[in-house]
C-alpha cells in the first residue's frame, strides 16, 4: 500500500436495525483483504460498529467514510440528527440519550463513545444541535501498544 | 474443548449451524448488553445470551465468535435465524438458564477470557 490511500463510503439509514453493522462488516472484511493485522482490525471493527449503531438509534441519515492510508485508518461517522448537546456528558460511561425499544435491545447502555476511545488513537466529535454529529476516529496502523482491548 | 463437543454434551439445539464445528473454543462470554460484547468478547468464544433480535449476529460475526448460545429456551426470530446462516454465524440454544449452561461450561473445562491461559 505504498503511499497509496483507500477510501470508502458506505451510507446508514437511521432506524434501519435489521440493516445495522452491514457498514462496520464491510469495512472489516475490506481491512482483511488488505491484509491488515487482526489486532488493527478488531479495533476498527468495534468503533465503527458503535459508530453505526449510533447513527442507527439517533439519527436520520448518515454515511461512514474510511480512508486508509499508509500510517492509519481513519473513519468518519456524518449524520442529520439530533446533535449532542453535551458532549462531556455524552462521554460518561453510563449515560445514554437511548429509548427504551433501543435499551431492551441490548444498546443505549451509555459505552459506545467511551468505547470508541477506548479502541481508537484519536477521536473528535463535532456536532450541531438540532443538525448533526461527525464523529473522527484514528486508529494507527504502525501501533504497537500493550494489547488493552480483547 | 471443541464447539462439536459442547453442543453434544449440553444437547444444544442447533438454529444455525457452525461453518467450523471443529473449532477449539477460547472461552465463552455472558451478556445482554451488546455494547459490552462488541468491546469485551474475544475471538473463538462461546457468547451466551437471551437477546434473539438479529443485531446479536452482527455482532458475533464482528467479533469472530465461534458461536451464540440462546438461554432459557428463547428463540430466534426467523430473520435472525435467516441472517445467521447467509453469514454463516453459528446460533445454538439452550433450555437452561445464562446461570446454568455457563456452570456446566466452566465444570467441564471452559473459562472466561480473564481466566483463560
């Protein structure tokens, strides 16, 4: 992949549960046929699983963009939604915006972004209440960090 | 302990078969949470759950799970069941309780990620 730069796009439809983790299967097994190492690959899987899932129960509409470059893989979640008013809150473990539908079924446990800072090297929220989210995360290629993650 | 073997001692009831039925299983996972699966389960375990929507095979699939054990005696939702074979995803299910399918388990031989050698 010499200097070479990979990118993707894959559209989410909120609400679309029976569809939700088609975007982070995808990017995974793309990860996979580049031949990217499996501890890169778990990594990336689950941010981008909590990314989707996040435009799924929130949002309208989104896409997912990965690029992947020679250093990294970058990901970037856009959505319509409703925009968090409080991002620090919305890192708090435990704290979720999540209806009950959503909770009964296993998610809007308040862990998806502070699991994907846990997994990621790198995330940036930008949002807009009332208009939408992007969520940036990094994870590096060339990382050799204490395996913390399983 | 191989995923054939545990399906033969426990008499689990087969939804969706596994690809690898001779696959040695790391360890096994209990969760309802799927939040707390996607950051916390490894490869090649045994998740035990009563969530029987079809995220659940996302979600093992994503993971490289060897398999989903239903508890209690739920069953899977036909597009759950549907979508577990078109991407090859084991389901299995169980009468017993999360409680007791994980004791009889971790009796025979299998640990949770934390305990595992």
């Amino acid at each position: 992949m010499d200097g070479q730069l990979i990118q993707m796009e894959f559209p989410v439809k909120g609400g679309n549960f029976g569809g939700a983790g088609d975007a982070a299967s995808k990017i995974k097994n793309i990860l996979k046929q580049l031949g990217i190492r499996y501890e890169i690959i778990k990594r990336v899987a689950i941010a981008s699983y909590e990314a989707e899932m996040n435009i799924v129960a929130h949002a309208a509409e989104g896409t997912i963009v990965v690029e992947i470059n020679p250093n990294a893989v970058v990901v970037a979640a856009k959505d319509k939604g409703p925009g968090i008013p409080d991002i620090d809150l919305a890192m708090k473990e435990g704290f979720s915006t999540a209806s009950q539908q959503i909770r009964e079924m296993g998610f809007g446990a308040g862990m998806g972004l502070p699991n994907i800072k846990k997994a990621t090297d790198d995330m940036t929220i930008k949002t807009e209440v009332g208009v939408g989210t992007e969520l940036t995360f990094k994870i590096f290629l060339t990382d050799n960090r204490e395996e913390t993650l399983k | 302990m191989k995923l054939s073997e545990i399906i033969a001692e426990n008499e689990l009831t087969v939804f969706s078969p596994s690809k690898q039925p001779e696959v040695e299983i790391a360890h096994g996972y209990v969760s309802d949470m799927l939040s707390d699966v996607i950051a916390n389960a490894g490869k090649d375990c045994v998740w035990m759950t009563m969530q029987t929507h079809s995220n659940v095979i996302a979600v093992a699939a994503l993971k490289d799970m060897a398999g989903i054990i239903i508890v209690g005696g739920h069953k899977p939702s036909d597009e759950t069941i549907t979508l577990a074979k078109s991407k090859g995803v084991c389901v299995l299910g169980t009468k017993h309780t999360a409680f007791d399918i994980t004791g009889r388990l971790f009796a025979s031989g299998l640990k949770g990620e934390t305990m595992s050698p």
